[in-house]
C-alpha cells in the first residue's frame, strides 16, 4: 500500500497542532508502507523514507501583495492545490489534513481515481473568528471543507465530541465517519532536569506556562486576565506565536506590557526548549474555547505536568478532571484563575497529577497504535472504492 499525505505543513514550517500530527503520523506510517507527502511551499529532498513534494502559489494569485483582498489566502490555497493535482499519483489512497489541502484531496479522488480519506483536525463551522483573518474567504474556505467531507471515502475526527459535530454540521455517511485519537511520542517528550534554555530566556519559578498559537480559539486573552490575580511572585509564560491578524499580536502585545508577570515568548521554539518548559512549569494551562483536540495538553502530560484545560471537545477526552488535571468552563478567567491558585498551592497534587498524566499517555496515545488503526482505515476506504468503481 502507498498513501499520499496532503497537508500545508509538513517539516520545517510546522507552526500548529495539525502540522505535528501529520509529521508523526508520517513517521509512524512510514514503517508499514510508502508514503508520498505533498505540502506547501518549496522543500529539499529527504532522506528519511518519505517522498516530500513541495507546491509554491500560482504567481498571479500569490497572496503577499500590498493592498490585496483579504480572501487572498483562499485563492492562493486553491492555486497550490491544483497544482498538486496537476502532478501524476501512484498512491492507493489520498489522505488529506485540514482544509487548506482538502480540495487537492478531492480533485485527486477525482481525476486520479482513488479513495479520498479526510482528517478534521478542526472545523470551520465553529471558527466563524476566521472571517477576521480571511473576510469573504472564510465562506470559500468553508465551502471547501463541507464538500470535501461530504465526498469523502472516510472521515477521520480526532475525537467522539468532533466526530458528532462532524455529523450535525454536515451531510456525512455516519457510516464513513470514524475516532482516531491524535497520539504522542512519549520517548521524544519526557521530563528533563536541564533548564538552560528557561534562564537564558528569563523564566522563572514558580511559572504557568502556555504554548500555541496567537488566535482567539485558544483563549489566550482569557489566560492574561486571569495572571492578574494568580498569587504574588508567580509568572505566566506565554510561549505564543504565529498571530491570526497582525490586529491581534498588537493586541496580545498591549495586553502583556501591562502586567510585569507575564513573559511573553514570541516564536517559535525548538523541541529541547520547549521540553524544558513543559518540564518545570508548576501548571500548564490550556484556555480553549475551542479544540477538537489539544495535543499540547498530552506534550505537557508527557511531561509529568499538571494541567488546567477548558472542558471543551477533545480535551474531555485527554485531561482527566481531578486525575491528570483540572478542568474548567470555557472562557471564564475568574474560573481559571481559581483552578491554576489551587494547583500552584498544593505541591502534592501537581507531583500526584504530573505522574497519572504520564501514565495516561504512555497507555492510550502511542503514535504506533495511532498507525495501525489509520491503515485500517485506508484498507476500508479502498476496498469501498474498488466495489462501487465495479458496481
């Protein structure tokens, strides 16, 4: 069997969730089977098993000029997708991952006549905020992710919660659409005792810690207002890039400047760093108002850390609330400020917590139980496909 992943990110330029998974999952297929990788922009050949083909824009619908549309980006998605489906494929099965590839995953199906299998690893039905970052191309993108999945051969939700809004937002073969956890390398995060990284960037303990993207999904506003009353001599820990808007890094930026206890990483950081953060943070802290997921939230885990999550989608499925964590109601900072006080003062609790938190994703979430199951899902899929093409 030969499986085409379709993605925007695939390594180096991984800046989400979705973009960790593909690599893993990769990583993971790519001892049960060839695996082809069709991503965005420009990339080396590797030398790692996997073919990895990378697609520039078509140069008139780049969308990097002054003064253009905001809905640009959504043109230019499609520009790279036709692009990738321009190109010849021998792969058995497409699997496409989020709606930037999804349109190349269904012209794929289409003109190359194979099964198409999708991965919601969100759902742009519930980020109606996107209309800030893309204007009109928020419909597009919508558009693109409502017809992919209803088309689909299998429809791959990353938990029970996404997988039934999956069925209410859409018009999909219940049949068709199947859980399969995100998952997690527990030997490439574990704690460490090295901290070189945290003085070099002046963090200090006792510290909160956040990790993700500048975006009103993730809660972040939520987490700054709730800092202001977290008990004296704590810092919160903002490792945060990658802004929806350049509107809303200012925002986080004026946000930051005035209270002296936050810390505000702004890039990037390498896996060695942000092992370390996970690793001495007194709580790490998740604030979603939305998240089909959260694999930070198993990194931090893996890291015998503590944490305070929203109880939103996936996460009910990941933080187990009293066991590994705490959880608490979306977008209420006063509720979060009171759930992180009561970790930071009970030592005992944070150490019982970090090491359920371990245990948990060592025994549920190995990215090789994850492969096993996505072949079974691309085996399904083609079998399908080769009986109604005979039909």
């Amino acid at each position: 069997m030969k499986v085409l992943q379709l993605t925007r990110e695939y390594p180096p330029h991984i800046y989400g969730g979705a973009g960790v998974v593909v690599d893993q999952l990769t990583q993971a297929l790519k001892t049960r089977m060839k695996v082809e990788v069709r991503c965005f922009g420009a990339r080396e050949p590797t030398q790692d098993g996997v073919v990895v083909r990378g697609y520039t824009a078509w140069e008139r619908l780049k969308a990097d000029k002054g003064g253009e549309p905001r809905f640009a980006p959504a043109l230019e998605t499609l520009s790279i997708g036709l692009a990738m489906a321009r190109d010849p494929v021998d792969a058995d099965v497409a699997h496409a991952h989020t709606w930037y590839a999804d349109m190349a995953g269904l012209w794929i199906r289409t003109l190359h006549r194979i099964p198409l299998v999708v991965t919601l690893h969100s759902m742009e039905p519930l980020r109606p905020w996107k209309a800030d970052q893309l204007g009109s191309g928020y419909l597009l993108s919508s558009w693109i992710e409502k017809t992919t999945v209803e088309a689909a051969d299998r429809v791959i939700a990353v938990s029970n919660k996404m997988r039934d809004d999956i069925l209410a937002h859409f018009e999909a073969d219940p049949a068709r659409v199947v859980v399969i956890h995100n998952g997690i390398d527990p030997d490439r995060f574990r704690r460490t005792d090295a901290r070189e990284h945290l003085d070099r960037l002046g963090v200090t303990s006792p510290y909160v810690l956040f990790v993700g993207r500048i975006t009103d999904q993730k809660g972040i506003f939520h987490l700054i207002e709730a800092a202001g009353h977290l008990p004296a001599g704590v810092q919160v820990v903002v490792c945060a890039s990658a802004p929806d808007t350049p509107e809303i890094e200012e925002r986080l930026r004026r946000a930051v400047a005035a209270l002296p206890n936050v810390l505000w990483i702004n890039e990037m950081v390498k896996h060695e760093v942000v092992t370390q953060l996970y690793s001495h943070a007194a709580v790490f802290c998740c604030p979603s108002v939305y998240e089909p997921f959260g694999i930070i939230n198993l990194e931090a885990m893996a890291c015998e850390t503590p944490v305070v999550a929203s109880a939103v989608g996936g996460i009910l499925e990941v933080v187990v609330d009293g066991e590994t964590g705490i959880l608490v109601p979306p977008a209420k900072p006063d509720a979060l400020a009171a759930a992180l006080t009561r970790l930071l003062n009970d030592p005992e609790a944070r150490r019982r917590m970090g090491q359920a938190g371990r245990k948990r994703v060592e025994a549920h979430f190995s990215w090789a139980s994850v492969a096993e199951r996505t072949e079974r899902v691309y085996a399904d899929a083609i079998a399908d496909f080769k009986k109604s093409a005979g039909d």
